[in-house]
C-alpha cells in the first residue's frame, strides 16, 4: 500500500479525503495537515508516497512546502488541490515538482484518475528505489543528529580533542578567526507561562527549526540549534552577527506569531577569538537576555569583545598523538589512502579508516601531517574530486552527486565545493555544460 498525506487548511476537505475509499486504489491515508509546517513535520516522522497539498494556507503556504519538498523529498509525488484555477499557480508549481493539479470543488472521478497515475508511476520504482530511499533517510537522520550532539558540546564548551574532524563529521564548516553566540527567546516561556503538551512542543520546535534552517543557516558559516524544553534557539554566526540579519530573523518568527503565540527576543554574545570559546560567548548572552524587556533585539558592541585565553585549544589542535618513527608507516598510510579512495562515499571518521589499516587514529593522524597533510584534508579532495567529476553528468541530480560522495547537507556539501573549484555545484556544472564537457 502506498501512503497520501493530505494537506489542506478546510477541516471539511481534510476530514473527507481522509475517509474516501483508498484502499481500492492500492493507497492508504496516511494523515492529515492543516498547514505546510505540520506536515513537514508528520513527513519527518512517517515516510509518505503522494502529498496531495492546497495552494492557499496559513503559515507555510502549499507553494512553500514544496519548495521545501523538492529539496529534502525530491521522490515523493506531489498532486496540487487548489480553488483557483490561475494558470500562474499551476507554473509555480510544476517548477516546484508537482505531477498533477486539480481543481475545486473536487471531481472525484478525475482525483481517482489522477491518483492512479501517480501509482502507476510509483510501482515502477517501487523495489530497490525504495530501499535506497530509506537508507537516504537513515544517513540524513545520522547527519542531524551528529551535528545536533557536536553543537551542543561546542556551545557548552565540551570539545573533542579534534575540533576540526568533529566539525567535519557533523558538516559544520568552523575555522580561524571570530566567531559569535546568541540566543533566540521565546518571551511567552520567559516569564515563566507556558504549559504545553509535549506534541505542542514538539511542533513549535519544529516550526521554530525549519525557519532557522532557512533564514539563519543559508548563509555560510551559521548554524543554530533548538532548545526543545523550552522552544527556543541557540546561534552560531562567523565573525560578529549582522543587526540587520537578526532582525530579519526576529521579524520573520513575528510573522508566524499566530503560530507562536509569542513575540521573540534575541541576544547576541560579545565576539569570541576561535570556535572553541563560543561556550564563554553564549554565556554572556544568557546573562544579558535576563534583563533585556521582551520582543527586542540586543548585540554587544564591537568594544566588548572577549580575549582569548592561554592554552585554549586551537581549530585542527589533535589531542596527544604518536610520533611515528621516520621511516615507519609507509605502507599503513597508503593503506589508508587506498580505503579512503575505495570508500569516500562512507560516513568516514579517522577512527574508522584506522581500524581498517590495524593502527590508532593518533598513529594515523600524524602519519598524515608527516606527509604534509591532514587526514580530513585528504579526504575532502578525494570526495570534490570525484564530485567535480560527476558534476557535468545531468542524470545526476545535484544532490545524488552529493550522496554519492559522501555528503548528506546540501549547504556543507556547496559550501566545500565553491572552496574547492570558485564555483557553486549549479554554476560548475553550467560552466562544463557551455565548454562542452
């Protein structure tokens, strides 16, 4: 049985679909939403084949949801239902991926033909796609959850003795020079009302993390994470924290306050000389919020920004590692080198290629840095390498060329990829396109 989420902002709609005889079409319901935020939610939790999405809704309308969808779900087939019958909807759409569009009031003839289409289709991909789909989404959820654990040690100061693999293995891009901490509030729970089930929690954390992956996280080197006990956030940003970015983000939560039922507030810490102080960062932040009046905006001044400390540990500092003797090694390091350029497209850590060649990551890691280069170094040209080499091939989409070696974040996976080439993984591919290759 195929699965249909059906999402729609009439009640009247979304109850009578839900109980219409799917079954003799070999689909099942598999909910319903009233907005694009509850059912990106639902879909982050239960796997979907068809969305059958209105256009018009409130907080995330069906255009944006499929935007989003095109993105993070590119297999599952979207049928739009909207009342409005304006070719200009049903362009943006087909832009967006949808495979049908069909018209209120709703012809139930014409939507079971429709949704045949849409099983034909799927039971042609239906064995081996779909076990793929699911290892896609197992990797995708490891990914999250690994940077999820690496920014909660970092912003509570818990460093690994690799700062720089760690950042790595949960795609996060960290480097030398300033960064900052913030914190997002929301004023509601800060004066100490609240109360909520935790299924309101769960969807305010959601919604309150899909808008910060939008508007906080698509520019390079931010990242947030969502506090779930108490919706709200905490932020990294490079360098010091644009104003006018943090009241776009401020103002753009505003206008899901009906959502919400709360006005935020955000704090940004004084600026921190290295990734690995941010916890100091952050701390001044919180401090500061305490005292700031609720939906308001503060950012120390470049004045206050706090030294660094003697002994704190560096970007790319190893813990302790093994000196090699000067001719030992050799055969351990290509050994090494040979597994990576076997198995870049693996969620590699230099404990596992260690393992592989029967030594320890600190042996491997200086065996590395005795040959001039880094282990995560190494890796990363091996990956860009073979993704500079599938890029021009168009039966790749972008982001299979991404899995392919090894990536599972989309903005990581571009922003190693302009680093390595100039160019974005579109414009690269562009650019090969016009020279002919």
């Amino acid at each position: 049985m195929f699965q249909i989420l059906v999402v729609d902002d009439e009640k009247e709609i979304r109850d009578g679909l839900r109980v219409w005889p799917w079954e003799k079409l070999r689909v099942r319901a598999a909910g319903s939403c009233s907005n694009g935020f509850e059912a990106l939610q639902f879909l982050s939790s239960h796997p979907v084949d068809i969305v059958m999405t209105d256009i018009r809704m409130p907080f995330l309308d069906g255009l944006g949801l499929m935007k989003v969808l095109s993105e993070q779900y590119p297999y599952i087939s979207v049928v739009v239902l909207s009342g409005y019958n304006d070719f200009d909807y049903a362009r943006k759409a087909m832009q967006f991926g949808a495979v049908d569009y069909l018209l209120k009031p709703i012809d139930f003839a014409e939507m079971e033909r429709c949704v045949r289409r849409q099983v034909a289709r799927l039971e042609q991909r239906e064995s081996e796609e779909q076990r793929l789909v699911a290892l896609k989404l197992k990797t995708q959820k490891l990914g999250r959850t690994l940077r999820a654990i690496f920014l909660s040690n970092l912003f509570r100061g818990a460093l690994p003795d690799d700062l720089e693999q760690s950042a790595a293995e949960a795609e996060v891009i960290l480097g030398k020079g300033d960064y900052t901490a913030a914190c997002l509030r929301m004023d509601r729970f800060r004066a100490g009302r609240g109360g909520l089930s935790k299924e309101e929690a769960d969807f305010l954390a959601f919604t309150l993390d899909s808008v910060l992956t939008a508007k906080w996280d698509e520019a390079g080197g931010a990242y947030h994470l969502v506090d779930r006990t108490v919706p709200g956030a905490d932020l990294l940003a490079k360098g010091r924290p644009d104003a006018e970015k943090c009241e776009a983000i401020r103002r753009e939560l505003l206008a899901y306050r009906g959502l919400f039922r709360s006005t935020f507030t955000v704090t940004a810490g004084p600026a921190v000389p290295g990734a690995e102080l941010l916890c100091r960062s952050l701390q001044k932040a919180k401090e500061k919020t305490e005292n700031q009046p609720p939906n308001s905006l503060f950012l120390f001044p470049p004045d206050d920004a706090l030294p660094g400390e003697a002994g704190a540990r560096r970007i790319g500092a190893a813990a302790e590692e093994e000196s090699p003797p000067p001719e030992a090694g050799n055969s351990a390091l290509a050994q090494a080198k040979l597994y990576i350029q076997k198995n870049y497209g693996l969620s590699l850590s230099l404990r596992d290629v260690a393992e592989k060649v029967y030594i320890s990551p600190g042996y491997l890691s200086a065996l590395f840095k005795r040959s001039g280069e880094t282990f995560l170094r190494y890796l990363t040209d091996v990956r860009m390498k073979r993704a500079q080499e599938l890029m021009p091939d168009r039966r790749y989409y972008i982001y299979e060329v991404m899995e392919k070696v090894g990536y599972t974040d989309p903005a990581y996976f571009s922003e190693l990829f302009k680093r390595q080439t100039g160019m974005t993984p579109n414009e690269y591919r562009n650019r090969k396109a016009g020279e002919g290759g």
